[in-house]
C-alpha cells in the first residue's frame, strides 16, 4: 500500500523549495512590471554623470549604489523617490517618500 501525504501551504516544504518559489514570484513581479505601458526604464545617459560624480564624491561603501540611483532619478527628473531605506534621505536634492509610512 502507498503512502499518501498530504501538503498545505509553505510550512511542510523544503527551505531550498520555498526559496525557490520566492525567487519565482519575485520575478513574475518584474515581469508584469516591466509589461505595464506606463513603465519607463532609466538609464544613464549624458545627464547621468555630472549628477551622479558629484553625488558619488560624497558616499563611501553601499551607499555608493544609493548615490547611483539618486543620480539617476534626478538626471531623469523623478520627482520623488519610493523607498523604504531612510539612506537616499541623504540626498537633500531628491524627495524621498517611504510608502510603507502613512502620510501625516
């Protein structure tokens, strides 16, 4: 006789697998994503680098990276910044919203 068994939810599967399901739905949010039509990609281009050396000269470690997407952001003209990582309030330059804080 065959032993059935019986899973529901995550709970009873493996770390590798849940992991792998959170890498998988993690992409499939990019996707659709990147399929809205109100979606623009930011790039660097000549704007980019006077805006981003001087932002760069002044971060040092990881927060080269967030003076990288400052820079980018104020290059392209975002007008504010979504994030939840209090770093990029660093730059007085940029409005930075966190969206997981209710508005006062």
């Amino acid at each position: 006789m065959a032993l059935r068994a019986r899973v529901s939810g995550d709970r009873h599967l493996s770390e590798d697998l849940r992991a792998a399901n959170f890498a998988r739905a993690r992409l499939d949010q990019v996707a659709a994503w990147r399929e809205s039509p109100r979606l623009s990609l930011l790039a660097e281009g000549s704007e980019y680098w006077p805006v981003a050396s001087e932002l760069i000269r002044k971060a040092t470690g990881p927060r080269v990276h967030d003076a990288r997407v400052a820079a980018l952001c104020l290059a392209h003209g975002v007008r504010e910044l979504w994030s939840a990582d209090r770093d990029f309030t660093r730059f007085s330059s940029l409005v930075v919203r966190n969206p997981l804080v209710p508005d006062a």
